[in-house]
C-alpha cells in the first residue's frame, strides 16, 4: 500500500490503463497536461487513504445541498469536546472566517485529531476532515492532495471564504502530520 | 425520519420553491398578482416597487435556486441602470484624460467629471463644489484629513475622541497618526439602555486638549444617529474640529452639511448607488485651505521646479493623479438619481420598513438586535445574533435560502468586543427593498434556527 503511495498512479500500468479509458470516455483530444492528470485521477475516484476515499463517497451520495449541511452538522456533534486550555494558538486554524483548533496526537505511530470551533458548519468541517485522517500514518496524511475537496460536492454549499477554511485546516494538519516524521 | 425532518424540508422547499408560491419578490411575478387584485384592492405603491424595476439585478435566482433577496445594503448599494449607463457611456463615448488636453474628448470627459463634482456638492449643500475632493472611498478620505490637517496641527499630548462604534476606517488612520505626533485617542462608550453614543461621558472627555472629535453619522451596527448638534457644540466650545464618518448616513436620509456644522464629511460612493473606486471628502473651505497636500503627483500642482513646487488650491491640491473618471462620473449619476426620487422620501420610506423589519426580527425567539429601539431613530439595519447559533452558520443557510445577509464584525471588532460577542448577522434594507424582502428574511431565519435545533 504504500509503496503504491511513493508511485504516482498514473506512472503505474493499471494508472495508464484507466487513462486511456478516461480519455477516449470524455474523447478528449488534447495531450494530456498535469492539470487534467488530476482531473483524470478526481474522475476515476482514487483517493487514499481508504478513510478519505470513504468519506468523499458518503458525501457524493448524498444529493441535496441541504441534505449535505445536515450531515456536516452530524459530524460536528460526533467530535470529543476538547478543553477550553487546550485551544492555544498554535492549534488555530489561520484565515478561517470562524475560530478553529485542530489539535494533533500520534499513537502507535498513527496521527489523531481532536478539533473545537464556536461555528457548528466549520466544526463539522473540521469533523469532515478529522474522520478522512485520523489513524493514518503521517507520510499518508502528508501525501494527500487537496483535489478531494472538489469531489466533496460541497461546493455549491460553501462559500469560497468556507472552502478557503477548508484548505487552512487541511495545509495545518498535514503540517502538524509531517511533525511527527 | 428523524423529528426534523419536517424543518429541512421547510427550509428546501423556501428555497427552491420561494417563487412559486408568489411569496417572492420577483418583480414580475408581483407586478402581474398586483393586477389582478387590482380590482378589488388599490393600495398605493411603495418606493420599493416604484424603483425595482431600475435594479435588474435584484430579478435573479441564487446558486441554490431560490429568488435573491438582497439584504447586504450597508456593506454596498446595488446600482440603478443610469448609473451602470453613466459609467459605460464614458468609456464608449468620450474617455478621456481630465484637465489635460485641449481637444474635443478632453474637455468633454472634464466637463462631465466637474459636472459630477457640482453634483455632489448640491447633494450634500456644500457651499461651494470646491469643497468637494474626490478620493477613492470615505477610508481614503479620512486618511487624507488625517495625513495632512493631523499631522500638520497636531502635537504630542493633543487628544482626539471618538466612540467605541467607528468602523476601522475611522479608528486606524488615527492610530497612525497618534504613532507619528504622540496625540491620545479616547474612546466613548455606549449608554448602556440603548446602546447609543454616550454624549454624557463625551461631555466629560473634552478639555482644551481635545483637536478634534470624530464619530459615525450613523452606525453600520447598531444603526443609531450621532447627536452631532451636540458634539458640534461640544467641540466648538474648545476649538475642535470634527469629523463625521457619513457612509450610512448619506445613502439614507438628507445630509446638509451646512446646518451639520462639521468641518469634514466622508462619503462612499458604492454605499449610496454609485460604483466602487470613489468616494469623497467634504471639508469646509476655509479648512481645506489650510491644509497641506498628502499625495504628490500630476493635478495637485501649480507649478513644478526642479527643487520645489508649489501647489493647487483645494479641492485639486488633494487629488493626485488621473482620477477614477468614470467612477466620479457615474457617482454624480448615482447623486441625480436619488435627488430624483428624494432624500426625504428615501428616508421616510426607510423608517417605515427599517421598523418592519425590527419589528418582525424581534419577534423572532432567541434573537438579539443591537442598537436603539426604532421610537429612538434608526438606520434601516438590525445587526443581531441568535442564541445557540454562530453568526456564520446562520448567514451560510440563509443564503441556500437566497438571503443575502452580512456576517462577522463588520468591520466593527471593537464594537463587537464592548458588545461582548465575537460577531454579528446583519440584514440592511435600502429604498428598493419591499416588506417581501423582510417576510422572506423573517420565514429563513426561523426554518434556520429550527433546523439548527435539531443539533442543539
């Protein structure tokens, strides 16, 4: 498995393969460029680690904006409440539009999150997030590439200053993984 | 299914079916219901269905599918067709640069944006329009009067006194300058009943030391009005200046700052129907005068040597620079438009659905308004929270409802923080809003907070 992670999917011959079938699927015409390398990996879905893949897929099912509010609000309520001096600024999420901490631990050579925001939609982002990385390795959770978000289909219910927030605790719970290399 | 199940569905069917139902404020939509009562019932339009029509922008449907409701005033103004027309129209027929050239286009572009500065002047009753400088908005303009009279005239120990309610703009230009003269800035409170400035604790604060008192005409937050005949007095009796900040007043109510006795007004151009990118300074002539030049460049000048240069009177000494032509053109445009119609009726027009919708908001159960009661006078806002609720969220799922309202500190976080709370949700009404617009707001916000219930 994570000898795969080292490897790009697409160098790989099963990688290939699936590109192929994309490209004459969407009969695209143009050589392939890194941009649509990513496009192609969003289309045929292969996210890791497993715990992400899983809940960007609970997420696409899901078809009504509100439906997806409702499920992210859930998620917030799932979170272990986290105490009140834990929250210092070096957990703080930067440039979010509400306050949140995410605050990283490693067990078993594994990293888990604990997060606490005063905004229930930001904290079942972070919820979001949590539950796609925790219990992975750090090098898993390093290597993650923001283009899931997209695939979330929460974009037409965040705003860009919500997706923004999104992107600021992923960048700092990656960086806080990388810590633990 | 769980218990809630029965608010979501409220909340979704708002949204996608807001129009159907012919609860919505598409215009069109009201226009043909109006008629066909018509023969039963004439009641006489409002202003807001008189002027809708100049505001296309406002007939469109959101992201999610529900009817916009615009409810974002204070933070901008849409723009009525002849101001959008007044802007492009410069551009297709007669851009030009202004005080410059001789020729046809130049003299035409400087007509027009000279034209536009009368415009404002007669807006405001300005004596003269060469007590009219254009900047880029009110920051800019407070910035000016800062950077020129302030550190000019002011020294070390000088005080200047404002209230914990200024918008940034009115408080960092100020903070800038007390960091380069050493001059103390003094903050007055609230009073504690009605949330308005305290003119008690202000009388108190000012001595011989005070330069200049400045203060929000009207609040973007709590929406109350600036006792300015007293502070005016107030300053007077010690020789100060004052500045008022007139953003939210200007838009909404006439402003003749010949009976204010200020010695500055700032406006925005974008708040009052006019484009982004232009604003203005009023300032008395006498005080203009004695101010230096802040910004260096083409326009301010009178003659230019290699080792000095003497300058423009005012209003030209303080705008560097080519200008925002269009902008300034347009503004003048946007000036016409509401002389139009008329301050007054605007005014008149925004009480009466201002109190609606505080009215309406009161009602609602959990909710906290900000600001005086509207039998103590107030802008057509209601900033406010719901208990339990962070401000962000609510204004997240009002807009899957098509309601366009502001959340966070607006611009305020002093305020914010004397209030006690780390922001706030606004809906901000303008003359083009109808009572629709508020039912519509009303009927979101309580399926938001039920739906938000369920997570309780």
């Amino acid at each position: 498995m994570s000898a795969r992670l080292r490897t790009p999917w697409f160098r790989t011959d099963a990688g290939v393969a699936r590109r192929r079938d994309v490209q004459e699927r969407s009969r695209w015409r143009t050589r392939l460029t890194p941009r649509s390398i990513i496009l192609v990996r969003a289309e045929t879905g292969e996210i890791s680690p497993k715990s992400l893949a899983s809940v960007v897929s609970s997420f696409q099912a899901v078809p009504d904006p509100m439906q997806r509010y409702r499920q992210l609000l859930f998620m917030a309520k799932t979170l272990t409440p986290v105490q009140a001096e834990r929250l210092c600024d070096m957990y703080k999420v930067p440039g979010c539009v509400s306050q949140v901490w995410i605050i990283p631990s490693l067990k078993d050579g594994l990293v888990y999150y604990d997060a606490e925001s005063d905004a229930l939609l930001t904290k079942g982002l972070a919820a979001l997030l949590i539950k796609a990385l925790s219990g992975n390795s750090p090098e898993e959770i390093s290597s993650v590439t923001p283009n899931f978000i997209a695939d979330l289909g929460l974009k037409s219910a965040l705003t860009p200053s919500r997706t923004n927030g999104l992107l600021n605790m992923l960048s700092l719970m990656q960086n806080q993984a990388r810590s633990f290399l | 299914m769980p218990a809630g199940t029965s608010s979501l569905s409220a909340l979704a069917s708002h949204a996608r079916g807001h129009h159907r139902r012919g609860r919505c404020n598409n215009w069109r939509g009201r226009s043909a219901r109006v008629e066909a009562s018509a023969s039963t019932e004439r009641r006489p339009t409002t202003l807001g269905e008189e002027t809708r029509k100049d505001f296309p922008i406002l007939d469109q449907k959101t992201e999610s599918g529900a009817q916009l409701v615009y409810l974002d005033n204070a933070a901008t103004s849409q723009k009525p067709n002849e101001v959008v027309d007044a802007h492009m129209f410069y551009y297709k027929d007669y851009n030009s640069n202004v005080h410059r050239g001789v020729h046809y286009l130049s003299s035409k572009a400087t007509d027009a944006y000279e034209l536009s500065r009368r415009k404002i002047a007669r807006f405001v009753n300005a004596k003269t329009d060469r007590e009219i400088v254009f900047t880029r908005n009110a920051s800019e303009a407070i910035n000016l009067v800062a950077n020129t009279w302030g550190t000019k005239y002011l020294e070390a120990g000088d005080e200047i006194i404002l209230s914990v309610l200024e918008h940034h703009s009115n408080i960092v230009p100020w903070q800038l300058l007390a960091e380069r003269t050493g001059c103390v800035l003094k903050f007055v409170k609230l009073t504690k009943d009605t949330q308005e400035l305290d003119i008690a604790e202000l009388r108190s604060l000012v001595n011989e030391k005070t330069k200049l008192i400045t203060t929000a005409h009207v609040s973007n937050v709590t929406g109350g009005e600036a006792p300015v005949a007293e502070i005016v007095e107030l300053a007077r009796g010690v020789g100060a200046k004052v500045l008022l900040d007139a953003c939210q007043s200007l838009p909404h109510m006439p402003v003749d700052v010949q009976s204010l006795g200020a010695d500055w007004i700032v406006g925005s151009g974008h708040k009052m129907c006019g484009p982004t990118g232009i604003g203005f300074l009023w300032g008395r002539l006498d005080v203009l005068e004695t101010m230096p030049p802040w910004m260096g460049g083409g326009e301010m000048i009178q003659d230019v040597f290699l080792e000095r240069s003497t300058y423009a009177e005012p209003p030209g000494r303080f705008e560097a620079g080519t200008p925002a032509i269009a902008e300034a053109i347009a503004l003048g445009a946007a000036c016409d438009y509401l002389s139009r119609i008329g301050m007054d009726r605007i005014h008149e027009y925004e009480v009466e659905i201002g109190r609606y919708l505080y009215e309406k908001l009161s009602q609602v159960p959990k909710v906290t308004i900000y600001g005086p009661p509207p039998s103590r006078g107030r802008a057509s806002l209601c900033a406010f929270n719901v208990e339990g609720i962070h401000a962000n969220d609510l204004c997240t799922l009002l807009d899957q409802a098509g309601i366009a309202c502001r959340s966070g500190h607006h611009c305020t976080q002093p305020l914010h923080r004397y209030l006690d709370v780390p922001g706030s949700a606004r809906a901000s009404l303008y003359f083009y809003n109808v009572r629709e617009d508020v039912d519509a707001f009303i009927d979101a916000l309580r399926s938001t907070i039920e739906f938000f219930s369920e997570f309780e």
